[in-house]
C-alpha cells in the first residue's frame, strides 16, 4: 500500500514533529493500519489498528491524513 509522512514544524514554537501513516497486511491475514508519530529526530510511537479488509483500512488512513492535515501537518 502506499506509505504518508507528515511534518509539522514551527520553529517559534519550538515545533517539530512527524506522523507516517501506513497499511500492511498482518500474518493473521487482516490488514493493519500503522501509526507512528512523534519528535523529529528521536524514537517516536507506534500503535497498530487490525482491519478485515484493506479497504477498511485505507479508509482509516485517509481519516486519519484528513484529520492531521487540519491539525496543521503536510507532506514532508
């Protein structure tokens, strides 16, 4: 599938933080969406979201895109 990375930086804010979004298919044979976000430059976090179908996924991920890029994320 097709992998996201958004930044958001504001150098006044001492701001500079990364969020890549992702779905891969799991052993189990679900799909997982892979989040992983944090501190440009250091260890960040990640957590993993089963869905049946890669559809479902996708979806996700595309809120999920929506949902930073208003926060003030944007493709790095």
């Amino acid at each position: 599938m097709n992998e996201v990375t958004l930044l958001r930086r504001d150098p006044a804010r001492n701001l500079h933080r990364y969020c890549r979004l992702d779905v891969q298919p799991d052993l189990f044979g679900s799909w997982c969406l892979i989040r992983e976000w944090g501190r440009i430059g250091q260890g960040g976090q990640r957590r993993l979201t089963p869905f049946p179908t890669a559809d479902e996924a996708q979806t996700a991920l595309e809120r999920q895109r929506r949902r930073k890029e208003r926060r003030g994320y944007g493709p790095s």
